[in-house]
C-alpha cells in the first residue's frame, strides 16, 4: 500500500509566522500535491510538484510556496501566516501523471490564531 | 472529513442493505473518474476508479456505474456495514490542456449506516 505521511496531525501557529507542512511518500511516485480542504468548497489545489526541483501553481497559490528537494518529500511552506489560511491540508501522491489516483495522506489541521 | 456537515446530500441506510451514491460531472471531456471515502479526521481514501472506455467496473463490494450520455457516475456499496460510514466523493479528470491529470472533485454525500 502507499504511504503518505504528513508530520503533524494538527498545528497552531500565529499570525505571520512562516510555517512548514512537511509531506513524504514511500512509493516512489513522480508526482506529489498540496490541497486544503474547506467546508463548503471542498478540494482546492495549491501546488503540485511532477519531478524534483520541478513545481507548478495550482488554482490557489497565493500565500503559499512549496519546496521539492527529494522525490520522497514535499513541503509546503506558508511564508507568513494569515487567518484566512486557516484549513485542512492534504498532501497526495501519484504514481503516473494520468490515469492514476492520488494517494492521500490522513492532513493537517491548521489553525492561524 | 470533506465539507463537513455544511449542505452536503446525506444518505442513510440500515446495516445489511445496498447504497447507491450519485455524482454529477460537467466536463464532457472527462475521461478518468475515481470514488474516494473520507472517514472523520482522515485524509481521502481511494476505493475505485474506471476509465470512460467502461460502463462498469466491480471490486470487492464496490461496483462504479459509468453513463457518459448524461454525465453521471454512481458508486454502490453492497451489503453496507457501519464502517463504511463516511463521506464519499468523486472525482475527474482528462487528458487535455492543462490539467495534466489535475483531479476535479465533488463536494461530497454523506453516508450514514445505522446498525
């Protein structure tokens, strides 16, 4: 089975922190993705990431940046922390770009205070 | 779970009974689609996918329905236990333009097994 685990469960950071959410998978997949899930407008794509070194917006990049140094390890980095990005962050792997489902990790629950 | 409680469709059955749980899609180019659960506090687990080549595609206690002509896309569960208590969503995607197998998901149903 794939695994993808996210370091933490649940996190509180301040206004205007910079906070990391780190993301690793064992499976080797090329491509690997940040979502936030939200009630009421579920799945939104951040960033995804289809080879080391390699990254691409999603259709909510603002305030976020990610950063893919190995292919096992995708972290998502929110420069400074606002309210608003206060959420459910799931990282996901997939093994092809196509025809294949996301693996997903068990999320971060954020909190912004 | 995914949208939590906020206006999502609910479905409620007795343990022991089949469920059926529809997804509407808009893009007519769609050409892959998947079902995932989501248990409370868990991330999205995958359960079946089908590709638009097949109507019909079984797994174990699954089956994924498939009709291209209206857009639609049912997941049914037989014999529904209490675990299988979730909210349940699917998802597509196609092989053009941008989306580079970018997924597109549902908002969700939830399904509530009473024992």
């Amino acid at each position: 089975d794939v695994k993808v685990t996210q370091s933490s469960r649940y996190l509180v950071k301040r206004t205007g922190e910079k906070v990391f959410l780190e993301c690793v998978q064992d499976m080797d997949h090329e491509n690997m993705f940040w979502y936030r899930q939200d009630p009421g407008l579920g799945l939104r794509l951040i960033y995804f990431s289809y080879d080391v070194k390699m990254k691409e917006k999603g259709d909510i990049p603002e305030g976020y940046s990610v950063s893919r140094e190995k292919k096992e390890r995708f972290s998502l980095i929110l420069e400074s922390a606002s309210t608003n990005q206060t959420s459910m962050y799931l990282c996901a792997s997939m093994l092809e770009s196509y025809n294949s489902p996301l693996h997903f990790g068990n999320g971060t629950r954020l909190t912004v205070t | 779970g995914e949208s939590v409680g906020l206006h999502l469709p609910t479905l409620s059955v007795q343990e022991g009974d089949n469920s059926i749980i529809n997804c509407a899609y808009s893009n007519s180019a769609s050409d892959y689609f998947i079902w995932y659960k989501q248990e409370s506090g868990k991330g999205p687990q995958f359960i079946i996918d089908i590709r638009s080549n097949m109507d019909k595609r079984q797994g174990q206690r699954v089956t994924v329905l498939l009709n291209k002509t209206v857009k639609h896309l049912s997941l049914q569960i037989a014999a529904t236990q209490p675990g299988d208590s979730a909210v349940y969503f699917c998802a597509e995607t196609y092989a053009g333009g941008t989306s580079y197998g970018k997924l597109t998901f549902g908002q969700g149903t939830i399904l509530t097994v009473h024992p």
